[in-house]
C-alpha cells in the first residue's frame, strides 16, 4: 500500500522559509520521479516541483529560483526548501510519486499547510 506522510508545514510571514519532508512507503522509491504539487483555497492542484531518480529538478515558474526539491533515497523522504515566501504560495502541500514512463500515482497523502501571512 502506497503512503505518503507530509510534514513541515506552518503559518510564516511574507519572506520568510519552510522545509517541507515527505516521508514514502509502499513504493521501490529510489526509481521513481518524485513530486511536490499544492492546492490553494478554490483552486486546482498544481505541480510545484519534481525530482528524477537521478536528482534532475523541474520547477513551476511561480516557484522558481524560490524553491528547491532534494531527495534522500536512504530515508525514502523528498523535500521542499522553500524561501522568499509570500502570501499566494499558502496553500496544502502534497507529494507524490510516478514511474518514469507512467502517471503520478492516484493515492494522496494528508498534506501539510502553508499560511504565508503578516
């Protein structure tokens, strides 16, 4: 059974830094792209980065130069370093997985809440 855990999430202020973890199971995780996507109030779910199984990275543009997606293969977890915060990233953040050649994968975690805010 897939699983995936978030965690790091909290209330910041506009400029400020999170890191978010995303601990999985349940998946070989060292061969799959792994993903971070967010979901803001009445919006869609949007992919915000990903990592390949060989460290190659993919950002959104709103996200650019701002975040930075890393991976540890030994502890199964993904994370997100996010800096230079501001109020349109709050939103739940979620991570997930793909097979290369395949679609992410339809089980979702809880997510963890980003609150950018004075």
């Amino acid at each position: 059974q897939v699983q995936f855990v978030e965690s790091g999430g909290g209330l910041v202020q506009p400029g400020g830094s999170l890191k978010l973890s995303c601990a999985a199971s349940g998946i070989i995780f060292n061969i799959y792209t792994m993903g971070w996507y967010r979901q803001a109030p009445g919006k869609q779910r949007e992919l915000v980065a990903y990592i390949t199984k060989n460290g190659s990275r993919n950002y959104a543009e709103p996200v650019k130069g701002r975040f930075t997606i890393s991976r540890d293969n030994a502890k199964n977890t993904v994370y997100l370093q996010m800096n230079s915060l501001t109020p349109e990233d709050t939103a739940v953040y979620y991570c997930n997985a793909k097979f290369p050649t395949s679609t992410w994968l339809g089980d979702w975690g809880q997510g963890t809440q980003v609150t950018v805010s004075s």
